[in-house]
C-alpha cells in the first residue's frame, strides 16, 4: 500500500530516536484542505485506533486511517537531503492535481475541501 524508501525509514527512526519514546509509530493520513482539497499529514502516535491499519515497511510501524487508504494506496515517500537541508518528498499515483506550492492535491474521486492558500 505503502513504499517508505531506506532513506526515509533513517530518517523516520533518526527522528523517532529524538523524542525519546520507544513506543512511537508513524501515522501517515490526509485529512480535507490546502489549495486542492487534500492535504498530506505525517507524525508520530503512541495508540492504534479501531478505524487504523497497522503496517510494518522496513521494520516501522505504520498507521494509516480507512478513510486515508484508498487515496494513498500507492504512495511512495523518500527523503531527499541538498546542500539546502532536507525533506521528505511524496509522490502519490492517485492524485491528479495539486497546488502551486506543492502541499495539497485532489484525485480523480476524492477532491476534498479546497481553501484559499
């Protein structure tokens, strides 16, 4: 459903290692925003709710929402470092459209809320 790539899930743990929790899992979802209608979030959660999945890639804990699985199924996260710092990058095959900026999309079935950037 998911690809996290090697330099991501180091990323990820390097930053899980930080907050000095050991029980820590990623949640990865979207909830309905930015200019196109859906927005990407991505933090960290110590409980799995009913209405989670739980994957492992790569040895990390993955939670994603029911609603959040069929517009991400397929998503491929990485995280790219440059003499101008790093970041994470999202390629999404679902989404048809996003922002000027890059931060929201919409898909084929799911346009979300839109609002003004």
């Amino acid at each position: 459903m998911i690809t996290l790539t090697d330099a991501a899930v180091s990323q990820i743990k390097d930053m899980m290692k930080a907050e000095g929790e050991n029980n820590l899992m990623l949640r990865i979802g979207v909830k309905g925003g930015g200019c196109s209608g859906l927005s990407y979030g991505m933090g960290f959660d110590s409980e799995k709710h009913d209405e989670d999945t739980l994957l492992d890639i790569n040895g990390l804990s993955v939670l994603v929402d029911k609603e959040s699985e069929p517009i991400i199924n397929g998503l491929v996260v990485d995280y790219k470092q440059n003499m101008m710092g790093g970041g994470f990058t999202i390629d999404n095959p679902n989404a048809i459209a996003s922002c000027g900026c890059g931060s929201s999309f919409r898909t084929a079935t799911n346009t979300g809320t839109p609002e003004e950037c």
